[in-house]
C-alpha cells in the first residue's frame, strides 16, 4: 500500500506535468509493480481487494448525490439506450471473434466484456468536466447503472449458459448452476435483485437517517464517520451475499438511500477522503493486471478491441441517443462517456476463462483494451467537444431544434427534482438560522455543533401555569425558552425569562439541586438538552460552558443580594 500511494502520487504528478489525467500515471505506476515488468512486485491480491473498496467508496459517492427520482426521470433514455448498446456491442463482440476462429461462447463473453463501461473512469471525466449534475451527466449515470444492472444478470446466467454454449468447465461455477432449469436461475436472479431493490426503497430511508441521526447525536465525529463507512460497505457487502447483487451496485443504493437525509451532506464529506484514496489503488490494481507482452503478441486484436470500445460502442450510444431524439450533444457526451471499459470487464472476462469459454489471451485482451481506452478516453471527451463545435458550425438549425423538446422536459424535470432537494436544504438551513436567532448564545459554535444541537434538542411545551422545574429536585436537563415566557420564583419577586433565555442550568453545572421553582406564565415551547447530553456537549464547547457558567454565577450573585440586601448597602 505504502508502495502503491507514493507510485501513484509521483507519477499521477508526472501525469498532469505532461498534461494527461491523473489516472493515467495511476495506471502506470499500476503496471510497474505489476508482476510482468520487472523490479518491485506489489500483492496483486490486497491491491484487487482494496481496490475493489474504492469502486464500492465511489459508487456509494455517486449515490448520495442522486436521489431515486432522479434515477426515475433518466430512464426513458438510460433503460432502452444501455440494453440496444448492450445487445448491439455483443454481437459485435461475437462478430469478432468469429474473425479470430472462437466460439460463440467466447464471443459472448467478450461483447459483454466490451460493452459496460466503467463507473470510475465515467465519474473521474463527469467530475473532471463538471458534468456530474448536468442532465448529460445524469444520463450517462443511470445508462451505467442500468448496464451494471444487466451485467449482474449476465454474471448470474453465464454459469448456467456455459454448457449449453459448449464450455469445457474447468471451475466448480459451472457445476452448481448446471443442475438448474435456465428460466428458474433468471426467475430467482430477477426475484433477489427486486428484493432487494424493495428492501432498499422502502426500508432504508427509515432505518438509515434514523441510524445516522442516533450516532450524530453522539456528537463525534470519528464515530459518524466510521458508521457513514459501516452502513455503505455493510449495505454493499449484504447486496453481494443475500441478494447476489454486486457490491458497486449495493453500494450504489446505501448512497441513494443515505441520499434522503439531512445529514447526506456530512457524509459525503467524510467519505470523500478515502473514496480518493481508494479509487487510485483501483487504477493501480488495473495496471498490475496488466502484460505489455499482449501488445507485441497480438497488436491486431488488441487495436481491434480497442477500436470496438472507442467506435464501436460510442457510434452505437450516439445513434440511439438520437433514435430516442434526444439532442447531438447529449449522444456526444454520453458516447464519450461510454467510450471505455473497466472493473466489470475484468470480473465478466475472469468468470469467461474459469468455465472455460474464453481463452486465457482473450482476458489478456480485454485487459489491454481496456487500459488504453481508459488512457485515451480524454482524447475521446476532446474529440466528442470539437465534434460538437463542427456539428454546431455546420447544422446549425439541426443542432439547435433537434431532440431539443426532449431534452428541455428532461432538463426541467431534472430541475424540479433538484429544486425539492434545495428547498428541503434550505427548510435546514433556514432551522439552523432559526435557532441561532433565537438564541445568540449558539453563534459561538461551529456549523458542525449546532447541527448537532438540533438533533440533541428534546422539544417539549407548557400551558400557563404549569411547574417545569420544582426547587430541590435533581437537575435532570437545560431548557431553553423558543416561545412564550417564564417565571423564576424567588423569595421576594420574580424573574420573568422570555425567548432566547435559558433556565435550569445551575443545578447541571454543580450536580446539585434546583435553586428555585420555574413556572410557565404563558403557552411555552421549550428545547431542552439533557443532563448526559449537557455534559457531552459543553465538555467539547469550552466556550459556550463558560459562557453558561459566567450566567449562572451572575445569577447565583444575584440571588444571594436579593437574600441579604444589607451587604448590598453594605458593600455600596
Ligand atoms: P436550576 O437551579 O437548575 O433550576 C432553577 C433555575 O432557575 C436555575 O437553574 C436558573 O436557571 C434559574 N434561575 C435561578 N436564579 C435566577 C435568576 N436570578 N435569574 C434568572 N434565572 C434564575
């Protein structure tokens, strides 16, 4: 690992010196650790297995900023785009290996392996590009879920198709999926992938912000932070053994999922360090895979894969794209985005060679394929651009009206959907405002604690007349006054306290009884902060306690003058 981070970031630096992408010296620092150039050997093991982390770290990322309804909004192009692409670039696959003498089981393998692109190199160029939000970027998006969503499928099926497509099955795969009927391995595949979309629907946007709410509350930050990590890879790893659904992909939903809460934003902050981090030991480990030697062995088929992945598939996105009249520059966009494979190519071309469909060098293909796709993929965005600069130039009309109505109602449902997230955004903010408002006492602490007040804050209302704290009783909580008022009842006469004041913190801060007799003198809406979260919270505030207790001492003062008046002339 130590290895790994300092490779990468020395030639990641290299990299952007000679203006490529980052990733492009991740993949090479990848491929000189790698076991077939010689010097430093890395564990190809830890690199796959960390890198698999990265992928889910990534896709739970992509997650928490897009909500289901976006998901929803993009399908009629992402649903029937991603399945003709999926089906068109197979054939293409088949085709070719025809050429190359093979058979159709490993033509099949390696269409599919062609035809899905990667969710990290997709998200790094949207990121890069700031199309991530955009309705372009949107699209691609969901085209990609639904290919990782068919991906499942086909690494579901391909087992139990091996023999029928004449496998020779060396691994143990094809024996256990042979036993069954092909309609009921689907039937149960389909049945686990909606259960556990269902489960993710409907149960995790009640369990997941109510998990997070209880572990905020507890004020650290290293604990909210370890459970935003708990619930994503928990989730992804659950999608993989219960539901035999891929861990990019549960990870996908936990995001989506996490995506409904208010705290949403916390932890995408706190997961994006270590999705950084994570997604480079991705690239590493593709480039450990990775033998030069299949470039000088079979320069033809590497080009011819190769030019399936960059033409092939993004020729086939662009022209359906404009088949379901959508605008150029969307087909641009997402043909550019497409224009690369990666993880599950990887996965779909190991699970090829271990039953005995694909030929060791077809891994070796796919592999190499995808490395240079996933270097040249930049040049591909730059071309997509000025391909969109001549389109414009030269059909101008075409350019501007075609697909054009589509993409608007695309764009302004998009739009809505962005604008019910803001404005439950800014209904948080506008609490956050509220609170501060009311109560100066709170400006003295960060965005962080405040947040973490609301959360603390028990609400509780009086009537008129009402006893909320009785003299002599254990302090039990601090209670801060949001509407109505109070009375203090001290021996001679009372303190009338309004909005914005706090009472009942003597008692908390010396661990002793109440000092007086607090009644309600008009309808009240209090917060209250009990005893456990009181100390919690004011041991890691410093000033705010010392405010409070400066309060307090004020008070006590007072209430002792009122006592004796005499030391007061005394002392005059
Ligand atoms: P506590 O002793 O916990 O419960 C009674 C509360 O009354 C006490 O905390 C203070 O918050 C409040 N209180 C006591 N004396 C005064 C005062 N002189 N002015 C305002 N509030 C007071």
């Amino acid at each position: 690992m130590a290895v790994s981070f300092v490779f990468a970031a020395v030639f990641g630096y290299l990299a952007d010196r000679l203006r490529l992408p980052p990733l492009v010296g991740y993949l090479v620092a990848g491929i000189l650790m790698g076991p077939f150039t010689p010097g430093f050997i890395a564990d190809g093991a830890l690199a796959g297995q960390l890198a698999e982390m990265g992928v889910i770290l990534l896709m739970f990322g992509v997650g928490l900023h897009f909500s289901a309804s976006e998901l929803l909004a993009v399908r009629g192009v992402a649903v029937p785009g991603a399945i003709a692409q999926i089906v068109l670039a197979t054939l293409l696959g088949v085709g070719l290996s025809a050429l190359w003498g093979w058979g159709i089981g490993a033509g099949l393998v390696l269409g599919l392996s062609l035809s899905v692109a990667s969710t990290v190199v997709l998200l790094k160029a949207l990121e890069e590009r700031n199309l991530v939000n955009s309705a372009n970027g949107r699209v691609a998006v969901g085209w990609l879920i639904v290919e990782d969503l068919a991906m499942v499928l086909a690494l579901v099926l391909l087992p139990a198709l091996a023999e029928i497509l004449g496998a020779h099955a060396t691994g143990t795969a094809g024996q256990a999926a042979a036993g069954m009927p092909l309609a009921l391995t689907i039937a149960i595949t389909l049945l686990k992938v909606g259960a556990f979309a269902v489960m993710a629907i409907f149960l995790g946007p009640k369990v997941v912000p109510w998990l997070l709410t209880l572990v905020a509350r507890t004020g650290s930050t290293e604990l909210f932070t370890l459970s935003v990590l708990a619930i994503a890879l928990g989730i992804a790893f659950g999608a993989t053994e219960i539901f035999g659904v891929s861990f990019a992909l549960g990870a996908f939903f936990a995001g989506v999922v996490m995506s409904e809460s208010n705290l949403s934003h916390r932890a995408a902050a706190d997961s994006l360090p270590l999705q950084n981090a994570f997604s480079v030991l991705f690239f590493i480990s593709v480039g450990m895979l990775f033998d030069p030697s299949i470039l000088v062995r079979e320069p033809m088929a590497v080009m011819a894969a190769l030019a399936l992945i960059i033409f092939g598939k993004s020729l086939i996105a662009f022209c359906i794209v404009l088949l379901l009249r959508f605008p150029v520059g969307m087909g641009l966009t997402v043909a550019a985005s497409l224009a690369q494979i990666g993880e599950f190519s990887f996965i779909l071309a190991g699970l090829g060679v271990s039953l005995g469909l694909l030929p060791r060098e077809g891994q070796d293909i796919i592999l190499a394929g995808a490395i240079l796709s996933i270097t040249i993929n930049p040049l591909v965005f730059f071309a997509a651009e000025i391909g969109e600069k001549a389109f414009h130039r030269k059909w101008p009309a075409f350019f501007a009206s075609y697909g054009a109505k589509r993409q608007g109602a695309l764009a302004r449902e998009l739009g809505d959907i962005r604008a019910i997230s803001d404005e439950r955004n800014r209904q948080h903010q506008l609490k956050m405002q509220q609170l501060i408002d009311t109560f100066p006492l709170f400006a003295q602490v960060d965005e962080h604690a405040q947040e973490e007040l609301l959360l603390l804050f028990k609400p509780k209302s009086a009537s008129p007349g009402e006893r909320i704290i009785r003299i002599g009783d254990r302090g039990d909580g601090m209670y801060f006054i949001a509407s109505g008022a109070v009375e203090v009842q001290l021996d001679d006469e009372p303190v009338r306290l309004e909005p914005g004041a706090f009472f009942g913190e003597m008692a908390l801060l010396s661990g002793g009884r109440r000092t007086a007799d607090v009644v309600a003198i008009d309808f009240c809406d209090f917060l209250i902060l009990d005893r456990r979260d009181f100390n919690v919270f004011m041991s890691r505030h410093p000033a705010l306690r010392t405010a409070v207790s400066n309060m307090a001492r004020e008070r006590a003062e007072m209430n002792t003058l009122r006592r004796n008046p005499d030391q007061t002339s005394g002392a005059a």
